[in-house]
C-alpha cells in the first residue's frame, strides 16, 4: 500500500516524487523511461518570464518557478545530491538584421542602458559587450542582458531529484502501468506489469503520453507531442564556460555549457506524432538560424541531435490539478517546451495539493477547461 502512485519519471513526475517523499509520504515513482522523452532533449533555459506578485496565473507560475530554482537546488545539495545540471550564466535577446529593429525596440522598452557588469537587473547593452558575452556573434543590431539568465541540464536535473527523493524514502520503480483500478470516483490501485499496487492517491505526469489514462478516468485529456530537434554543437578546444544564452527574434536559441559545447534549437513540431526522428528539414532550420544569429559557430562539428517530444496542450498551457470525477487522481503536463522551466516547481505545486496544504491559485490550470 502506497500513499501515493506517480506516473512518469521526467522532471514533474521526479519533482512530484521528490517532494512527497521529503514530506514523509510513502510515494511511488513508475518510469517507462519513454524514448524522445521530453526532459532528456530540452535546453532547460530558466529566463525571467513571470510575475510571482502578478495576478495573472501563468506569469505567477512562470515568475514562481524561476524563483523557486535556487531554493530547490539548495535542497538538493542539503539532501546529500551536489550534480544538478544547474547555473546561473546569464542571457541575451539579440537582434541581429536591421529588419528585426522594430521588434527589438518593442522587447526593450522601459530596460535602461548599461555595461552588463555593474548591474543585476536587464539592461540594453552594446554590440562589443554582447561579442564578449558570446564570442561566435557577429553583427548585433541591438541586444538585451539578463544577468541572472540560467540554464539547467534536464536529464543531470531529473537524475539528481530522484536520488534526492530516493534518499528521503521515494520508492522507484522501472516499468510500465498496464491500468487504473477505478471504481465509482476513486482510483484504488495500479496494475504495474501485472502486479496490482493499492494507493491513496495517483499522480498522472507522464508527458506526451498523459492522455492515454484519459479514458479509464472518464475525461479527455487533450495533450500531445510537440517534437523539438536540438543540435548539441562541439567548439573543440574553444572555451565556452563564461558564455552567455542567446535567444534570437524567430524562437530560437543558443546554449553554451562549460564542456566546449553549444546547444542549438529547436523546432517546434505539432503533426509530428510520436515519431523520434531526426529530420533533414528540421536540421536545415536548426543549424541555419543557429548561424544565422552566431556565425562564429560555421566551424563548429556536429555532436549530437536529439530529439524530444513536448508535451503540449490545445490552448497552450499546462494541465495541473485533479481529475473532477476521480479526484484522488491528480494530473501534471502540458507544459511544453516550459517543461525544465515550470517542473521543479509544477510538482512541489501538485505534491502540497496532494499533502492538504496547497491553495487555488493556480485552479485556472485543472482538466475542467476541457470539459
């Protein structure tokens, strides 16, 4: 007898784990380790975003999650865990063609002019100091600084929450769920390959493949995959651990970490279906905005692609709360290419729900929209 099932082992299923666990709940965690998993091929870029003062939902789940980053990681390295896959790098919005001046001057009105150096707030910064920050730029026609710009590696993150949460008493199993025992308006237990588990409650984050538990719980659950191609850029012995992130004006961006490598991407694929592939096409787009914005990387050798299936929903934004027929059963997902973003904290969110200390703030966010 579990006091809580978790579906799904990317960022909110191990975040969702991890804090249940650390709380003193008996939390079991099932991982079918999916290919193209979401987590394992993100950029995982954490930007200011959001309002956590804000009344608007999504920009106070947005400016939460971004500030719940250091907290959380600290906890971490206090539950014995110091490899996180996170830093703080800072970042740049780019412009790089007279013809994205406009859109350049609308993203930064109101952001003062700085150096980039003597101040933690965003400022507008010079062509020069944007060349230091990411050497491989060429021509900037304007750019934005964010100091406090971080990046996260997604598969160190979630590797580094489950071994937190195991050592708080998560309990991990690799399998696959065959079923939901539901009767009336409560899930009793989980089928998991052939062994029936009994539970309190069920958490559904499984990503892209959420949807497939909509049926036995009597609602749609309307997620699927958004594919993302990534190339993983290798700068041999040029060293890119004091770069910065770039985000270019077409929905693109530049990762540098501290191992030679820069990390480009990503499409943004809607009819892709399930299929974990590598796309001439996706490519092409890939490595030609990457130098389009950077020309410095001409040079650089294709590492790596990778491939990872968002998982998104039809209006946009993530799927948080429980199921209004079955409400011990709780659901995380939709949260797209946010996922690294909003994980850590979506699942501290769904696990203080389940423990009887959360709130309605983030209601906006359950299944009954879609009903």
């Amino acid at each position: 007898m579990k006091d809580v099932i978790v579906i799904g082992g990317g960022i909110l299923g191990v975040s969702v784990g991890y804090h249940l666990a650390a709380s003193g709940a008996s939390a079991l965690l099932i991982d079918r380790r999916d290919e193209g998993r979401a987590t394992d091929a993100g950029a995982g870029i954490i930007t200011p975003g959001g309002d956590a003062s804000s009344r608007n939902p999504w920009s106070r789940l947005v400016g939460e999650a971004e500030a719940y980053y250091p907290e959380f990681v600290q906890a971490l390295r206090d539950n014995g865990v110091e490899e996180t896959g996170y830093s703080v790098c800072g970042s740049l919005i780019v412009a790089v063609e007279e013809a994205e001046r406009t859109a350049f001057s609308e993203a930064s009105a109101g952001v003062p002019e700085g150096d980039g150096k003597s101040s933690s707030d965003a400022v507008v910064i010079e062509e020069g100091r944007a060349q230091e920050l990411f050497p491989a730029l060429d021509t900037v026609v304007g750019a934005i600084y964010e100091p406090t710009g971080a990046r996260v590696d997604g598969r160190r993150l979630a590797s580094a929450i489950e071994a937190a949460g195991v050592r708080r008493g998560l309990e991990v199993h690799h399998g696959s769920v065959e079923r939901l025992e539901v009767a009336a308006d409560r899930c009793g237990a989980v089928v998991v390959d052939g062994e029936r588990v009994e539970t309190d409650a069920v958490v559904v984050a499984g990503g892209a493949w959420s949807n497939a538990f909509g049926e036995q719980l009597g609602i749609g659950l309307p997620v699927g995959p958004m594919r993302g191609q990534i190339a993983h850029l290798d700068l041999g012995q040029t060293d890119t651990s004091e770069w910065t992130i770039v985000s270019g004006f077409r929905g693109h961006y530049l990762v540098p970490w501290d191992d030679h490598r820069v990390v480009v991407g990503a499409t943004r694929e809607t009819n892709a279906g399930y299929r974990v592939e590598t796309t001439v096409e996706g490519m092409l787009e890939v490595l030609t905005e990457a130098i389009r914005v950077a020309p410095g990387l001409r040079g650089a050798r294709v590492k790596e692609f990778r491939v990872g299936l968002r998982p998104a929903t039809s209006d946009g934004f993530p799927i948080i709360g429980s199921i209004p027929k079955v409400p011990n059963v709780h659901v995380v997902t939709g949260h797209g290419p946010m996922g690294l973003h909003l994980g850590p904290y979506s699942g501290k969110v769904v696990a203080d729900a389940i423990l009887g200390r959360g709130d309605d703030a983030f209601a906006v966010f359950g299944v009954e929209r879609f009903i």
